[in-house]
C-alpha cells in the first residue's frame, strides 16, 4: 500500500510559469515532508522540508503548502525556468527515531524555454 | 558537489563476480543508508546504519551485504548478482537517525549485472 501519493506523474510548463506538484498521504504519524530534487545521473537533493504545525513555508521560488486536515501537501515553483527542469519526490517521515521515509513516485518537470 | 561520496560510479559485473560500493561522508552524521534506485521510480530503502550498528535492514537478498567499518564509511558487498539487481545504488546520510527525513545524498554508483 502505497503511503504516499504524488501527482501528476509528469509536467510541462513554459518558462517564467508556476509549477505545482501535490502530494496526499494516509499515515497521521507522519511528522516530516521534504521534497527532493533530482537530476539525470545524479542522487535526490533535499530541496525544501515542511512540518505538519506549519502551513506553509518558502524559500526562494519554492514554496511548500501543507493541509493538515486534507493530509495533503504540495509544491509550488514559481517563475519556474528550465533549470528546474528535473524529477521532484516528496517524502514523509513515518517516525523520526526509526530513519525510514517514504517517497511519492515522483513528478518529471519540464520547463520549456 | 555532494558531501557524500560513493565509489565507483559505474560498475559492470557477472553474476559469480564479487564487488563492493563504498560510501564516505565527512558531515559528522551518525547514520548512514543504502537505497536502491530503479529508472523512473523512487529510491527503496535497503539498509539504515545508526552509530556504526545496523538498524534496519528490509528484508534484502543476502547477496546485498552491509558494512559500516567508522562512522564516516559505509560499504555494500555484492555477490552473486542478478540482473535485476541492476539499479542506481545510493548511499545517504543524516545526522542521526532521528532525523531519518533530512536525507543528504550521494550521486550513487550504477551498478549492472551480466
């Protein structure tokens, strides 16, 4: 059972748009989202991270919006460029003393020029 | 660049070959883990390391074995191989295991098997 749910599974925008990417999960445990990025031949970096007492937080062009209540959370690009152009994951950690996360499948994001 | 370090970056071998990835961080994190990448899916945990002792292993074939010889090292013996083992191996850090959800990764070694 998949624990962690990402959409769409990929996304093309133009340049200078708003990228978003959601994220939905069941687990009530879960107490850390970090979304990484990754791109082709190399390992996931950790680009932003959220926890559930906060509903949103932004840096740079990147922001994390959280729903407790819906148990959703999301990804928002914005003046998105084709730098960005990359796989994004999120991630929950299901229980911080135990190092397990669990990942969504990913959203390959496209950033046309 | 990337903090931690894996070695080699790619790697061909046969099922009946032994071969070993290594894994190095300087960041002072206490854990240490292994991921397994297949094309277009996330990374699948294999292994957790925590203080130098293994903590969690899911449920992985015996032919993957672990090695955590200091806390900046962090070895995966490989033997007899299938090929379907051929994945994009990484190898990840944290300050310990409690911060499980704040991942530093390597750039993984490409592993294939003939």
């Amino acid at each position: 059972q998949q624990q962690v749910k990402q959409s769409p599974q990929s996304l093309i925008v133009q340049k200078g748009g708003i990228s978003i990417i959601n994220c939905a999960y069941e687990n009530t445990a879960f107490d850390y989202f970090p979304w990484y990025q990754q791109f082709p031949g190399k390992g996931p970096a950790l680009l932003i991270a959220i926890r559930p007492d906060v509903s949103e937080k932004k840096e740079g062009r990147f922001t994390i919006s959280f729903n407790k209540s819906a148990k959703q959370f999301s990804l928002h690009i914005m003046d998105s460029q084709p730098g960005d152009s990359a796989t994004y994951f999120c991630a929950a950690s299901w229980d911080t003393n135990a190092g397990k996360s669990t990942f969504g499948d990913g959203t390959t994001l496209t950033v046309k020029p | 660049d990337t903090e931690v370090t894996q070695t080699p970056k790619h790697l061909v071998m046969g099922m009946t070959n032994k071969k070993s990835l290594k894994c190095e961080q300087h960041m002072g994190h206490r854990a240490m883990y292994w991921y397994k990448q297949k094309a277009k899916k996330p990374p699948e945990l294999m292994f957790v390391y925590s203080y130098e002792k293994l903590s969690i292993n899911e449920s992985v074939p015996s032919r993957f074995s672990p090695e955590c010889p200091n806390s900046s090292l962090l070895n995966l013996h490989l033997h007899a191989l299938q090929p379907e083992d051929s994945a994009l191996y990484l190898c990840a850090s944290s300050q310990d295991r409690g911060a499980g959800g704040e991942l530093f990764f390597g750039e993984g070694s490409r592993l294939t098997v003939l």
